[in-house]
C-alpha cells in the first residue's frame, strides 16, 4: 500500500513547518501598524456626575 509509506509526507511535514515558523512569522512582523501606539499622559481627566433625565 503505497499510502502509508511515509517517504515523501515526512518531508512535505517538516517543509512545511519550515514555512509555518521561519518565513511566515519575519513577513508578519516586518509589518508596521500605521497608528503606533502613543504613551498615555500622568494627568487625570476631571469626571463629573451626570444626572439621568428620567
């Protein structure tokens, strides 16, 4: 039964995977966000208490 030799699937397995972690993951990262992220400011916002209407 030829379906089970494991000759030419092992080798698709570990190129694949070679793929999966190597050269997928630096193409996603090399990707910048085009809203970096900016540090929040030390002051505090002055909330009030809001009354409901009804």
């Amino acid at each position: 039964m030829p379906q089970l030799n494991p000759g030419p699937w092992f080798a698709i397995l570990v190129f694949s995977w070679l793929i999966f972690l190597v050269i997928i993951p630096t193409k996603v990262m090399n990707h910048t966000s085009p809203n970096e992220p900016a540090p929040l400011s030390a002051e505090k916002h002055k909330t009030e208490p809001w009354d409901w209407p009804w």
